[in-house]
C-alpha cells in the first residue's frame, strides 16, 4: 500500500520559521511514500529556499507544481527555468510542469502543470477583480486589461496543449493517472466558502483550456479513471463531470497550512 499526502495553498512564507519546521514535521511524522503539491508554496524570491526545506524535512518524493503566487515579484519563465535547474540538482524533487509520466505505483501514473486562470468562464470583460498577479507578475504587469487577457488565455492554452501531449502517453500504459494543477478546470471545481465562484471571480480563478482537453481525453477513455487535484480558490469541494473522471479542489488558509488528502494506493 502506498501513501500519499496532498498539500495546496501552503505558502509557507507566511510563516514563522518555526511554523514552517512543525508544518513540516507533521507531513513528515506521516511517512509518505510520496508528497504532491499543487502549487502556492511561496514567492519568486524564495521558492527554491522553500523547497530545499520541504525536500529535507520530508526526506521523500516530492512532486509538485507552481502556483500564481510562486510567481510574485518574479518572472514565470524566469521562475520555471529557476526552479528547473534546481531540481536537477536534488534528485527527490520533481517540478511536474517540466516532466511527462511520473509513477505513483506501477499501474497508476501522475501527470501535472501550473495550469493558468485563462479569463474564459464567467465575465472576464465585466470584472472588477484586479488579481495582485497583474501587479506581481512580469508577463502581467503595464498591460491593458485586453492584452492581459491574451496573455491569460495563452497560459492556459499551454497547460492545455501540456495535458493533451502527457495524459494519453500515461494512458498507455496506466489504468488510472492522478493529474496535479493550481487552478481548478471547470466552474463546478472552483469553490469558496462552500459555493461556486460568481462571474466575477471565475475568471480569475479557472482555466477552461485545460478543462475541455480533460474532458475529451477522459470521454474518449470511459475504460480508464482520472483523479484532478487542484487548489488556487482556498475553498474545498469535489466535482464529477464524467464516471471515470472525479476533481477535488483543496482548501486551504494563509498562516494555517494544512494536509489535504491522504491517498492510498495498492
């Protein structure tokens, strides 16, 4: 059997450094035989830092993607390139984004991206949320709300076009594949306070790319089975857009960060 803990929406620096060392300890005391992370682990500045103290507090696998606030004050090529090269120098981790078909057990494989809120749900147009990404986050910064939104829907045109080239090579040779990203894919995924995200907010907070390119990967396959686990919205829920297709997106709280899941698999 083998044990699996999810964590999303860390950001451990928001932590005190002792926090962060009993956060860690409890990941640890549960003795995964891997830990997944999908993602707003800390800021541009310091997420090598960060994830130099998950790697040797934990002492497992640890695969993982990036989140919009890995981004902060920071590129996101810059930041994936970084990232990247760091963790070709440490063997136990794994920044899915770069990776194709990693294995969680023989027969059920792993696949993951940032993902991007791609502004195409709810009323990109119409809102009047101004996320921190536009003022954090190079690619985002000193545009015009239109051109943001090419540059939105280009992010999650990426992760889409990612999942389209992984999930069918993990199908190959996998009867079922758990898919790791931030942003929630459909509406019904993106959660918070116990209800789905308004208008206003979808945009911000789902990535419709990647949600349609699930959707015709796992309706073409009603033989296989795939599990999404997201987070980005701080708010926790499950969705089943299809039988063999079940999404969970985590909750989460700034300066409370907490294990999501423990998954077990023969």
């Amino acid at each position: 059997m083998k044990r699996i803990a999810w964590l999303t929406d860390i950001h451990l620096d928001f932590l005190l450094t002792q926090q962060v060392t009993g956060f860690l300890t409890s990941v640890a005391a549960l003795r995964p035989d891997a830990v997944l992370i999908s993602g707003d682990i800390a800021e541009a500045h310091s997420i090598c830092e960060y994830l130099q103290r998950i790697d040797e507090a934990i002492g497992t696998t640890i695969y993982f993607v990036l989140g919009n606030h890995d981004y902060y004050y920071g590129s996101i090529a810059e930041v994936r390139q970084r990232v990247a090269r760091f963790c070709a120098e440490r063997p136990r981790l794994h920044f899915l984004t770069y990776a194709d078909v990693a294995r969680l057990t023989p027969g059920i494989g792993l696949v993951g991206h940032d993902g991007w809120a791609d502004g195409r749900l709810g009323d990109y147009p119409g809102s009047l949320v101004v996320m921190n990404d536009f003022k954090l986050i190079a690619e985002l910064t000193g545009r015009t709300k239109k051109d943001r939104w090419e540059v939105l829907k280009g992010l999650g045109d990426e992760a889409a076009a990612h999942f389209r080239r992984v999930l069918p090579l993990a199908f190959e040779s996998c009867q079922e594949v758990v898919l790791l990203t931030h942003v929630p894919p459909w509406r019904e995924a993106c959660w918070y306070d116990g209800r789905i995200s308004d208008e206003q907010w979808l945009p911000h907070f789902t990535c419709q790319a990647v949600g349609e390119a699930i959707l015709e990967i796992m309706a073409a396959r009603p033989d296989k089975r795939l599990t999404v686990l997201c987070g980005h919205t701080h708010g926790q829920g499950e969705t089943q857009p299809l039988d063999n297709l079940l999404v969970v997106t985590g909750g989460a709280e700034y300066g409370h960060p907490a294990i999501g899941r423990v998954l077990e698999f023969d």
